[in-house]
C-alpha cells in the first residue's frame, strides 16, 4: 500500500499527460507478456481489446524483449510504422530488469512511438517528447521489482539448502546431470508429440517448453537401446 500511495503522488504531481486527450489516428497495439497459456487465452484476450493489434508472448519474462517472437514481429512492425502507439498492463511485461526496459523504452522513444502503462495511466511521451515523469517513475518501479525478484530468489535458494539438508529436496542439484529416464519421465507431453511425429518447433510451442529442452527429448528418444 505504500509504494502505490508513493507512486501515485508522484504522477499526481509530475505526471503532465492530460488523460482526456486521446490521439485519434494513432495505430494501436497491446503488448502481453504470460509465462503460461493455451489457445483460450489468446481468443479471450482479443475479445476483451477488439480496437488494438495484439502482440502475445507466452515465455519467461527473463527474456529479453527482442528475442521474444512476438516482440521481435512488434518492433519489426515499428520499424515498418504501422504502429504508433503501444499499451501494456505493467511495465514487467516488457522485462525483468531495469536494463532491458529501459533500453526498450529508449528505443520506443527514438521512434516517437508512445508507450502506456494501464495500471499508472501514464505516457512515455507527451506532444512527441520524452515524458520525464514518466522515466523516473519506471526506473523507480523497475530497481523496485529487481530488488524484489532477487529477495525471491535468495529465499528459495534458502529454503533449497534446507530442503536438501533435511532430505527432503525433491528437484535437481544445481550441477547434477539427469538421467535419461528422468529427462523422459520430466517431458512426457513432449515424448507424446515427438512420437506422433509433430516438428521441434511444433512440439515446443503446444508444450510451451524451449527448444532446446526438445531437442534434449530427442536426442534421448534416439540413442540406442541397450
């Protein structure tokens, strides 16, 4: 509740956009950004914002925004200026740390594209120029959000040390290898689709894994039997 009283005084007070006024001609996008999802979320999705061209990640916010695809397919269409204009529920769906949103927002701003983030109601730029409220309030949210991933990290890497000294840890060790059983019974949706005889990149996408990760499959599926 702080923070958000916090943050809202600051665009209260530097926040200059006029919230009335809309740009009429601009070409509308909305990025998402999920870790989980199928086909129904997709559809829902663009049934809830039937105005704007949906651009949907279903992948780790660990990755940078320009290797996601659907990121990659949204700055090639700046880059070809159909889009003018980009909203997004948070500033997190665009990357984990302050780095790589800040380099996003940079490279949004050299190509005068707007950038709104619903849940601050706030604007990137105002009449085609760098919105100052607007940067600092996402680098303070965003050393924010990087301070409390890694207070995240260092819990369960906690709680791993303990689990482990107790017996209890049921996952990998970091440095462990796993056994080619333990791959297969770890990836079983993907042994179904490779058997079926669905592509790589195909069996990745309906099991929302990587590549690599199917690649991995594979290679065990292919070695011979003892």
């Amino acid at each position: 509740m702080l923070k958000r009283t916090l943050f809202q005084k600051l665009i209260t007070t530097l926040h200059p956009v006029n919230q009335g006024a809309l740009y009429h001609n601009q070409m509308k996008a909305r990025y998402i950004r999920v870790s989980t999802g199928n086909q129904n979320t997709a559809r829902q999705l663009h049934k809830s914002h039937p105005n704007e061209k949906l651009y949907i990640d279903i992948i780790s916010g660990a990755t940078p925004f320009s290797q996601r695809p659907e990121g990659k397919n949204m700055l090639e269409d700046i880059e070809a200026g159909l889009i003018d204009y980009i909203t997004v529920h948070s500033i997190d769906r665009l990357g984990r740390n302050l780095f790589d949103i800040l380099s996003t927002l940079e490279l949004l701003n050299e190509k005068k594209i707007v950038l709104k983030v619903d849940n601050l109601g706030i604007e990137s730029l105002v009449n085609g120029k760098p919105n100052s409220a607007f940067k600092l309030i996402i680098s303070v949210i965003g050393n924010i959000a990087e301070m409390e991933r890694e207070s995240l990290l260092e819990r369960q890497r906690e709680g791993i040390n303990i689990a482990i000294a107790k017996g209890v840890y049921k996952g990998r060790v970091k440095g462990s290898v796993e056994s080619d059983e333990q791959v297969l019974d770890k990836y079983k949706e993907v042994v179904k689709y490779l058997k079926k005889g669905q592509s790589l990149r195909d069996t990745a996408k309906l099991c929302h894994v990587s590549l690599g990760s199917v690649q991995k499959v594979k290679q065990v599926l292919n070695k011979p039997k003892k």
